[in-house]
C-alpha cells in the first residue's frame, strides 16, 4: 500500500519513476514514426535527438517502463 | 583507428541489482548509437546470466556478481562471473528447459534465450569455484547507416 | 531492518564515460526511488568528481577511474578515486573560481557544486599518488513519506 501511495502521490515532489514512464511512452511512440520515416529501426541517437531528451534518460527510462510493468502485474495479482 | 572502451563492475548478488545490471550494460553499450532492439537483445542476454549468478550461483547467500565489458569498434564483449557453487554439467545445463530449480518456476530457458540474443555464448564453470559467461555481440545497426 | 546495497566500479578515463558513470549511479540510487531534485543534485556532483579525474587526475594519459557506492538505508555514499597525478594544495583547489586549467575553459566551480549539492565532501589527495572523493546525501524524500 505504501508502494501504491507513493506512486501516486502528487505534491509537487516529482518521482524519477513517473518522470521516466513519460519519457518511456514517448521514446516508444517516436520509435514506430521515425521507423515508419527511415524504413528501418531507428538509432538509440535518433530517437534523443527526435524527442529531445538525452540518451542517458532514454536508457533510464526503457528500464523504468520495466519495472513499472512487473510492479503493476504483482499489484494486479 | 580502433574504437576501444571498457568497464568493470561489481555488485551483492541482490535481486534489485538485477535491474541495476541491465541499466549499466545498456547505459555502456549505448555509446555505439544502437538501435532499441539490439540494446533489448543485450541486456535480456545479462538479465539471464546475472539472474542465474544470483538464483543459482549463490542461492541464498549473499557474494559479489562481477560483469566486464569490452567494446571494440561495433563489437561487444561481455563477461558475467560469480564465485558460486558452480555447474556440474555444462553440457546440461545448457539444454533448452533443464532447470535444476523446477520449484521456483524457473523456465530452464535461460543460456537458449542468451545464446538467441547475443552472436556466440561460452560457459566456464568448476563446481565449488564458480562460473564465468562469455558473450559476443556484433552490432549490425553502425553497418548499415 | 537495516536496507543495504553497494556496487563497485571501474572505467577507463574517456570523456564518454562521464555520460555512463551518470547512468550508473543515477540507476544505482533509483532504487531508493528519489525525486528528479535529489537524482539530478546527485549526478551533477558525480559527474564533476568523475571529470576532474579525467581532466586533472589523467589529464591526457589513459587510466582508470574508480567509482563505489553504498546505500545504507536512504544515506547514499559514494568514493571516487583516481591514481592520477594528484592535488598539491587541497584547500586552494576547493576555493571557488580556483582552476589549474583556466586555458581549457574550466569554471573552477566543481568542488563548490559538489558542496552544494551532496551533504558532505570530503577531499584526500597525494601529489604523485592520487585523488579521493569522498560524498555524502541523505535522501529526504523517503522521510516525507
Ligand atoms: N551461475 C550459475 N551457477 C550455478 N549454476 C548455474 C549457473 N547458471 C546456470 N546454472 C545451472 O544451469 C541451469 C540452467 O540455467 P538456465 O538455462 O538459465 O535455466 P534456469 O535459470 O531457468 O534454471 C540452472 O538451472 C542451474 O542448474
Ligand atoms: N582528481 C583530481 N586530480 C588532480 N587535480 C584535481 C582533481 N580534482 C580537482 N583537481 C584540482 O582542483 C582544481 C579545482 O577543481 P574544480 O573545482 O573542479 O575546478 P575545475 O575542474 O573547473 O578546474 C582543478 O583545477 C585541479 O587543479
Ligand atoms: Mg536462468
Ligand atoms: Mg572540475
């Protein structure tokens, strides 16, 4: 429950978690564009500089995506 | 000129870590500009030989998981290693769907899905010494740009 | 119960790296689930440490570059140590707008953006021999809860 809390709280504190989930969905919606665009699969470079965020938040943020999953499926159980 | 880098790192056989070591070889491997999959293949590839180091290797003591990254040109050269109880039968243990732990819903995939994802897999191991995982990976996506 | 974690690592001192060694502690302390403050406080200290080992530590020679980190509870510890060419006169070094190296451009601001965004820095360093960083952080986040 706590956990849950967390996660859900909203008061200006801002979690890295939820930061990288948004980051996560971007960075998967721009990947099938730019694939659709170049006719082949994007480069982890392409994809910051389509976006606009770091290479190192991207890296961050298709684990966080993750760990966010496998921590709703033991929610969810 | 050759393109060379490489790190070494070291972390307790913790599942959380497990997480951590898959950022790490991903944040590495990351300066070859891969695309998303390749960096998917590789770090599924060290989620399964850092799993098995922790779960097996270790069981439920506590020790040290080491991972070695060499990267030259568009090639990646991965090491995972621990000090733990070691394979009997190598052999075997590579087989698709052995699993000497059935009891904690292991799938016995683990060195199949390694060996899918990644170019070439080497397993060294001695029981009572410990293990040691060689993998090789050639990232086709500098090629083709 | 005590939470406790720690890993330990090792990189060739390559400007490339500082982008990795931000990866690395920032998805080492992710597991204390900070806030984007105190994430960001952390990395920017790191990565000045990490750089001055490059810069100063190596200057233009290869070598490497040691990073360890302990979690203990929501206190982050963090060493990073280089066997570089080390500092003569730490006091002066930690001075704000003190730089040996104002032709490249240096700010002589990162020991003072270390101080301000870690609790506690300690400096020990022997000309010849080498440099340690030593850093502090106690996540708040984790107490407002
Ligand atoms: N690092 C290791 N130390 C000791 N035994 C291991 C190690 N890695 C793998 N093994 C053995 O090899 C078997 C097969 O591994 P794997 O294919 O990953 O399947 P699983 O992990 O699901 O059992 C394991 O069940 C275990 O007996
Ligand atoms: N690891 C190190 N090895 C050798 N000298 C160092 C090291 N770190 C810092 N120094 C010295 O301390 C000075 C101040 O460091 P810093 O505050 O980071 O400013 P800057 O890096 O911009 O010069 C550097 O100019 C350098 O002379
Ligand atoms: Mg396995
Ligand atoms: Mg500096």
């Amino acid at each position: 429950m706590g956990e849950i809390k967390r996660f859900m709280r909203d008061d200006g504190m801002i979690k890295v978690s939820r930061s990288l989930k948004e980051v996560a969905n971007r960075v998967r919606i721009n990947k099938d564009l730019l694939n659709k665009k170049l006719g082949r699969e994007p480069t982890i470079e392409e994809i910051s500089h389509e976006i606009g965020t770091s290479v190192e938040e991207i890296v961050m943020a298709l684990e966080s995506n993750a760990e966010v999953e496998s921590l709703y499926k033991t929610i969810h159980q | 000129m050759k393109y060379e880098n490489e790190m070494k790192i070291e972390f307790s056989s913790k599942s959380q870590n497990e997480s951590f070591a898959r950022v790490v070889i991903a944040s590495f491997v990351a300066q070859l500009d891969p695309t998303l999959e390749e960096l998917s293949d590789i770090k599924t590839a060290v989620s399964e030989a850092v799993t098995n180091a922790i779960i097996h290797g270790y069981e439920e003591y506590d020790g040290q998981v080491y991972m070695y990254c060499k990267i030259t040109d568009n090639k990646v050269y991965i090491e995972i290693k621990d000090f733990g109880k070691g394979i009997g039968d190598i052999d075997k243990a590579r087989e698709p769907l052995f699993t000497s732990k059935p009891e904690l819903e292991r799938s016995g995939m683990g060195f199949t899905v390694m060996e899918t994802f990644m170019d070439e897999v080497e397993v060294e191991s001695k029981v009572g010494v410990g293990s040691k995982i060689i993998m090789r990976k050639k990232l086709e996506s500098l090629e083709k740009l």
